[in-house]
C-alpha cells in the first residue's frame, strides 16, 4: 500500500498519531528537515514548516533521539506545485524529502528563484498547528492547534 493511502490527509489534535505528511521540500536541514515547505496526502494541504525548539535527551539517555517542536502555517494550495515548477528545470526532486542543493547556472537566476520562493513562502498564514516528533514522516508524538487557529470544516465523507 502506499504511504499516501495509509495516512488522512488532514492534521488532527491528538498524541502518537500516524504522521498524514508525505513529502517535504527542506530548505534548511540539519539532522532533519528544519524549515520548508510540507504535504499532507497526494495533493493535500500545504504548509509551511519551522523548527522552533529542540528538546534535547537528559545525559542519562544518550540513546534517546532529539525531539524536534515545528510551527506550521497553511500556504494556498498551488504554492506545492509553483514551488516544483521553480526549482524542478534547476534541481531533481527526490521524495518523501527533498533538500534541493542551491545551485543554479548564474547569480542572476538563484537571485530570481530566491525572490520568487520568498513571495510564495511569505504567502503562508499564521501558525495553524503546532506538531512535535522526531520524524515529520513518521509518528508525531503532539498535534496541537493554535488557539487563534480556526477550525476547517470538511464535508463528511
């Protein structure tokens, strides 16, 4: 089965939950995509996503991985693929995470892309969500929504 079928395609508060993301574009990653953009399903909903806090395992648990907290912001809905459609002719998209290398022909067209992703990026709405893991594709430990946040209503299905 793949992964796209196995997970909603929307965030629910709640603990230990199955991640419904499936692909990360990483703009920033270390140890971990650190900053991004992310999808929820096969053409879910995008959001933008930032590491904002790192809890680190007490020296009497080495063995413990890092827990990573994210605040995420909602984008419009074309912004995953306008982001694919910039980057893409430049950069080979690998998924379920992409770290696109920042490398272009010239100055002139990573100055372009620079200005256009920040316009898309800059696009994305208050903090919506906020989600502690280890692994954005994997479990999340904590979903929680902001309180200012509103709730999206979807038809029954």
């Amino acid at each position: 089965m793949d992964r796209a079928r196995n997970h909603s395609q929307s965030l629910q508060e709640g603990t230990n939950c199955p991640s419904p993301i499936t692909r990360v574009i990483a703009f920033d990653y270390y140890d971990g995509p650190r900053e991004g953009v992310l999808q929820l399903g096969e053409g879910g909903e995008v959001y933008r996503f930032s590491l904002f806090d790192v809890i680190r395992p007490a020296p009497a648990h080495p063995e413990e991985e890092d827990i990573w907290l994210f605040a995420l912001s909602r984008l419009p809905p074309q912004t995953w693929d306008r982001l694919i459609d910039l980057l893409a002719p430049y950069l080979q998209p690998r998924w379920p995470v992409w770290v696109p290398l920042w490398r272009f022909p010239t100055e002139a067209v990573r100055k372009q892309i620079d200005a256009q992703i920040d316009a898309l990026l800059g696009s994305a709405g208050p903090v919506a969500w906020r989600v502690t893991t280890t692994d954005l594709l994997g479990t999340l430990q904590e979903v929680r929504r902001e309180p200012a946040a509103p709730e999206v209503h979807r038809p029954a299905e």
